[in-house]
C-alpha cells in the first residue's frame, strides 16, 4: 500500500479493510467521471476481506465525488452497520446487493447502474441485442429480471437471484444493469462493456434502416476471444487502473 494512504489510516480501521476502502472510493470517483451517476443513488459493494461476509457500500446523502475511504459504510448480511458513519445505507441498494453477497461466493464486488442507455434497453421487451461489436462478446452472460418495483423487499432476493442464475450480468427490466465479479476491475470490465454496447445499441435503433444481427458461432467466437473478462488475463485491471490514475491526478481526496 502507498506510503501516505497508510498514513492516512484511522485507528479503527485495519490495513487490509483500509486497502479495500480506498480501492472503492477510486472506483466511485470513476463512475463520476464517467457520469456513471444518478444523484445519491446506486451503488457498488466490495467485500471486505476476511472470514466475515461483510462488504462496503456508499453513505446514503453522499455523491459520487464525495466519497472517501473513510466514509463507505461497512455492513454485515442484516444491514446492521460495523463502521463509524454520519450516514445511513439505501435501503433499495441493500436488498439488491446483499442477495448476491450472501450467495454468490466469489461475488467480492456488485454493481449496480441507472444509466440512460442501459435503462433504455432494459425498457425494451427484446432486451440486448446481438447487433454490435461489444454485445458480440456478451454471447450467453446476460440474464433478466423482471420489474417488481422499488427494491426494498427482502422477498425479492430469492427472485433476483433465480433469474440471475450463473451469470454474471443481470439486466433488470425496466430498471438498470448490474454486474458482479471477482474483484472490482472484473465486474467494471463486464459493466463498461454491457453499457457500451447499450449505448451503441441505442443510437442504432434511432438510425434509418435495418440493424445486422451476428450470428450466434460468431458472438460465441468473440466472447471466448474476449479476454478482458478472464481473471487469469487481469479482468480488466489495467484499465481499471489507467482510471484511477485519471482520478487520482484530478482529485486524490478518495483516498482519505
């Protein structure tokens, strides 16, 4: 760990958990850059390392570009708070994410977007389709949940997670997109992907004309060539990392 982030540390916070905050908050800073945003809404969830299933979410009030290392809130699988905080947690964001932490073992991040293009194709009966350079590497890891309103059910978890199944990707119609994945750059990687090929899929679906549909031995073909999701070629990391050097140049505060 850098130097002056350990010495930024506070005293109720152990290396390893402080590590992971500060890792988070970058991540948050990147979704403001992007305007990955929507208000004080959404979230995304790491694990906190160790025996526990707790994980880190964002301080329900804050912004994007107001999130530190120090003030994401530690949960446990109930809600119930372990961390100092001025802020209580969405209760919408917990139902969501605590369903996949809790039963998805190698679930360490989750996150959860209401951007314009994927809220758009989430709202479209036909959902993703196989038309464009990104959703090409999308063959058969994108699953659907049908709409049941705001999520501050417990009842739903059950829901989420049988139409969830093994993928990794879920679009909740009429709703947004989630990934999960095994570290914080995995679930960015295929989130960035699903997104773009939402935003593509968008602006071809205004255009004049027919769209080409890829054939499924070419998607499947793209998918497996599709590296920047394997764990085992980074998933993701560099560039993961090349943000949160942007952000770090233009406001180190996350790491506080």
């Amino acid at each position: 760990m850098n130097e002056n982030i350990q010495r930024s540390r506070p005293e109720w916070c152990d290396p390893t958990e402080w590590e992971a905050r500060v890792q988070l908050a970058a991540v948050y800073r990147v979704f403001h850059l992007m305007g990955w945003t929507e208000l004080i809404f959404n979230h995304i969830t790491l694990r906190v390392p160790g025996p526990h299933k707790h994980f880190l979410i964002n301080p329900f009030g804050l912004t994007y570009d107001e999130i530190k290392a120090s003030n994401l809130v530690k949960i446990d699988l109930e809600a119930n708070i372990l961390s100092p905080s001025e802020y209580p947690i969405n209760p919408a964001g917990f139902v969501i994410h605590s369903a996949i932490h809790a039963n998805v073992e190698d679930a360490h991040c989750v996150m959860h977007t209401h951007t314009t293009a994927g809220l758009a194709v989430a709202c479209m009966e036909g959902g993703l389709a196989s038309t464009n350079f990104y959703s090409a590497q999308l063959h058969d890891m994108v699953a659907y949940h049908d709409f049941e309103g705001i999520t501050v059910h417990a009842d739903e978890k059950t829901r989420i997670l049988k139409s969830m199944g093994d993928k990794r990707l879920l679009i909740l119609r009429n709703h947004g997109l989630l990934s999960h994945g095994v570290s914080l750059a995995h679930a960015f990687a295929l989130l960035w992907t699903l997104n773009r090929a939402c935003e593509v899929q968008v602006v071809t679906d205004s255009m004049r004309g027919q769209t080409l549909p890829i054939a499924p031995d070419i998607t499947e073909r793209a998918t497996r060539d599709a590296l920047q999701f394997s764990p085992e070629h980074g998933a993701g990391q560099n560039v993961l990392d090349a943000l949160i050097r942007r952000v770090t140049r233009i406001d180190p505060t996350y790491q506080e």
